[in-house]
C-alpha cells in the first residue's frame, strides 16, 4: 500500500446555507479513523495546528456523551467543548464551541467513507448560525489548523498507531 500522505483538505462554502464542507481522503480504514476521533489520547496527539498541544479535560465519545480540550500555544490557552450527539461506526455528529466565542456552536457531521484498499474518505460538515459566522471562520486560518492536524494523523496512521 501507498503510504505517501494525501494532497491537502478540501474545504468550500456552501452557497445556500452556511456550512463549510471538507473532504479529505486517508490511507486507512474506516474504522481507524472513527477511533482517531473517538480515542481521546489519539485525538490529542493530532488535533489543530503545528506548534500546540492538546489535553482533554473530559471525553465521552457516545452518543449522549461530551467533550472539552484545551490547545495551548505559548502560555495561551484556547478552549472548545460540545456534545456528541451521535457515534456510529461510520458517522459523528457532534456540537463545537470555542469558548471564547461560546455564543458560535457549529453542528458537526463526520461521516467515514470506505473507498477499499484500505483508503476512506472523510467528510466533514459544519454548520453555523450564519453566513457571517462561516466567513468568519473561513477568514481564521481554519484551513491550517486542519492541515496540519491531519498531516500529524497521516503520519500517526503510517507509524501503525491507529490500528
């Protein structure tokens, strides 16, 4: 198998309601990518931007559960927490909030798609209150934060520690 990282995420505005949209293809399996998302300990290693580190306050990834990390960069620290609303073996939905914002809560939906040849395809949807709030977000940089985390994952995959 290929174990050269994919090209950089995919990552558009929707025209008709304010959702962003990111696609982003693996070398893994289905599975291996709902555990990345759902092992609090292999979340950490990867989530965000080079140059910061995650802890995880709490994580319950089931449906019903919650969630709350804490990304810090040179003494600062970000916050975010939300609820997963549901956790199947091919989809997540969840709640996000940047608590400096707590008034900003986007729906998340991770859905898994298995392509074969232990490739899966990951779709990402966020929706927002607004097309402002989607501008807004567009317009932070979040195309960094989700490269670099899934490079870091990329290499967390070829290692053989998601398995």
């Amino acid at each position: 198998m290929n174990t050269s990282t994919f090209s950089e995420a995919v990552i558009e505005a929707d025209d008709e309601v304010p959702v962003i949209h990111t696609t982003r293809d693996f070398h893994a399996t289905p599975e291996q990518l709902l555990r990345a998302h759902t092992d609090p300990d292999l979340y950490a290693r990867w989530v965000g931007p080079n140059g910061i580190s995650t802890r995880i306050d709490y994580w319950d990834a089931r449906t019903g559960g919650n969630w709350r990390f804490v990304n810090e960069h040179n003494g600062e620290e970000f916050c975010f927490h939300g609820c997963f609303h549901e956790v199947s073996d091919t989809r997540i939905v969840q709640t996000f909030t940047w608590e400096a914002m707590p008034d900003g809560v986007s729906l998340e939906t991770l859905t898994f798609e298995d392509l074969g040849d232990g490739r899966t395809r990951l779709h990402a949807r966020s929706l927002v209150d607004s097309f402002e709030a989607r501008d807004g977000w567009l317009a932070s940089g979040m195309e960094v934060g989700i490269n670099d985390g899934y490079a870091k994952l990329d290499a967390l995959l070829s290692e053989g520690v998601v398995l």
